[in-house]
C-alpha cells in the first residue's frame, strides 16, 4: 500500500498558471490565429493582413487597423483575466463581442515570444515586448507578432504535425472567420507568399469565392425566423455532398461553433437523402438572443449551450429539410423549381 505523506501547498507562480490556462486555448498555430483575429474583429478592423511562416510555428503575424490599445493599457492587455471588454456578470450573460475571458494574449505570450505594437487615432504608437514598452511607427491599429509556438513547453511543441498541416489548420481557421465577416478585407501570406485574398465584399461573394462548384451549383437558402431566433444561409443538396467535412460552417450570434445539437439537426434533415459517409455542405447563421445561449462553456468557445436545445433542434431541422425538400420538386437537369 502506498502512502504518501503531505506535501505543502503552494500557489502556482504566475507564469505557470498562464501555461496551465494556455494548454486549454492554443493547441495549436491555428489556435493563436483564432484569438489574434478575434481580437482584431472585436477592435473593429476593416482590414487585417495575416503571415504565416513555418506553419505559424515559427512566425505568426497579424496587422489590423482597429481601434488600437492606448499605451497604458499594453501591459494589462498581457495580463490573464484583463479585458476590456465584460465589466460585470450581467455584461458577460449578454456577451456580443467575441471574446470576453481576458487570457488569449496571457496565454500565448506564456508559450511563445508575444511582441506587441499598437496605436490608437491621434497619438504616437508603442510596443511590448516582455514587459518593456517602446515607441514604434506604424498606422492606427495594432500588430501582433508571436514567434516560436511552443518553445518554451517542449512537451506542447511534439505534439505539432508539420509545418504544410499546421499551415492548413491556420487557413481553415481563417477562412471560417472570413466567411462570417465578408465586409472585412483578408490577406494571407504564407513563407512571404500571398495564399488568400479576400476583399471586402457581400457575404454573397464572399460565400461564392470560399465553397466549391459543386455547392453552388446545387444549393438551396434558409430562411426561418420565430420572434426569439432566426435561422438564415444556404445548404447543398444531395448531390453537392462530399465526404468531407471541411465545407461545414455553422455561425451562432457571428462565432464559428461545433455544436452537437445543431450538427444533429442538420444530420436528420438529410436522414432521408444522404447515406453512409457523405456530409452536407452549408453555410448557416443562427441569430438568437445572446441571454439565450451560453458561449462560456469551453475555453475555445467553439461549443454553445443553448437554453432551449430541443426547441433550437427542431426548428433548425424543419428549417433546413423544408429548404431541400423544395428539391425534389425541381427540375432534376436545372435544379430550377
Ligand atoms: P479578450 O479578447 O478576452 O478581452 P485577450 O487576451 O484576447 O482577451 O485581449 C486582451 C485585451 O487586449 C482585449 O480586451 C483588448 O482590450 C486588447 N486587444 C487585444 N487585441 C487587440 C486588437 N487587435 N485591437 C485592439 N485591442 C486589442
Ligand atoms: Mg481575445
């Protein structure tokens, strides 16, 4: 029998506690890219430049021309649970921004270099760069540049694939960020070269450059509304499935999710017409008030938890079997009703 005598308690010292939090958030390149835009559409931008070098393991760097971090407050905008963006309880149940946990930045600057530039409208810009703050020249906005992921938490970092995989991972991210915020210019570059440019535009156009062929040549709109939610986008039709997952976007309240309840419902509508492994293709937005739903489930706030499951199941079911049902009544050769 093992005994083990009492070993005293201590508390952890900050920097630790930062990796602990960190090891729920950023899994990986893509996760920083995640937070960083974010941050950068919570700030308002209307452009944001992203670089990608290594697969974002060595270098990710994200250039935004929102609102800026005054001077004062750069080293709180480092610190864990400093936000500027819930005051209270009641500000955090009626959440709008996208993040609101205060610990992104903590927890990336905890496992990588995390240098920070920002400007704010009528004054000088600045930067952070472990704890110590500098003047720096650049145009309203703010530049954040996260080097060498994992270098610090050896054990984090083998657990990285390689750089073309971590790569994909971060353009997947970005392209589900991008699809939600059509009206904000995109570039990415990777290793110095451009790999995505998305101008500002429709959510139309935006959807029309990011889904395959196949999706917009055989697809159908959603459009449902209670007076408590609203349901609106496109979903494929039988014959645009692919056994893929990657063309399955589901927004609530603006925020990329992966939500069970909602994949179930999407699952059921094409019960009837979609067999073995072929997945539905679909870009939906679910709009519902925010004291409705709860984003604080899951660091990542990739899962939701909706107040009434049952009643969003049904009506995103109903709403999107009612849109491809109207298929089969359609012209087989146009797809034309
Ligand atoms: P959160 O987004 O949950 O508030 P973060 O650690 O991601 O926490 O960011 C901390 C704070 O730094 C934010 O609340 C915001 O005030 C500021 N900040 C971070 N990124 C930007 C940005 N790109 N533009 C303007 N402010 C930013
Ligand atoms: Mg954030």
């Amino acid at each position: 029998e093992k005994r083990r005598a009492f070993r005293e308690i201590r508390e952890l010292p900050d920097q630790l506690i930062s990796q602990i939090a960190a090891g729920e958030v950023i899994e990986r390149p893509a996760s920083v890219v995640k937070e960083l835009l974010e941050n950068a559409i919570d700030a308002g931008s209307t452009h944001v430049e992203i670089r990608l070098d290594g697969g974002g393991i060595k270098r990710i760097l994200i250039q935004d021309n929102g609102c800026g971090i005054p001077k004062e407050s750069l080293s709180l905008a480092l610190k864990r649970h400093a936000t500027s963006k819930v005051r209270n309880l009641d500000e955090l149940e009626s959440i709008s921004s996208l993040g609101f946990r205060g610990e992104a930045l903590a927890s990336i600057a905890s496992v990588a270099d995390l240098h920070l530039s920002s400007k704010v409208e009528g004054s000088d810009g600045f930067s952070i760069f472990k704890e110590e703050i500098t003047p720096a020249a650049l145009k309203k906005g703010t530049r954040i540049e996260v080097t060498d992921l994992f270098y610090k938490t050896p054990a984090r970092r083998k657990f990285l694939k390689g750089e073309p995989t971590e790569q994909a991972h971060c353009l997947t991210c970005i392209k589900r960020i991008a699809l939600a915020n059509p009206e904000i210019d995109f570039s990415v570059f990777a290793n110095g070269k451009g790999v995505l440019s998305l101008p500002p535009s429709t959510l139309e156009a935006r959807l029309e450059r990011m889904m395959p062929k196949e999706f917009l040549e055989a697809h159908r709109t959603v459009s449902a509304e209670t007076p408590s939610v609203k349901l609106y986008g496109w979903v494929c039709l039988p014959t645009a499935a692919k056994t893929r997952t990657d063309c399955q976007y589901f927004y609530v309240n603006g925020r990329f999710v992966k939500d069970k309840v909602l994949t179930h419902a999407l699952r059921q509508a094409y019960a009837d017409v979609l067999h073995g492994s072929s997945q539905p293709l679909y870009c939906l937005f679910l709009e519902i008030d925010p004291l409705k739903v709860d984003v604080n489930v899951h660091p990542t706030k990739n899962e939701v938890r909706f107040r009434d499951s049952s009643a969003i199941h049904q009506f995103v079911f109903h709403a999107v079997e009612n849109a491809i049902s109207q298929s089969v009544l359609a012209d087989p050769l146009t797809g034309e009703l």
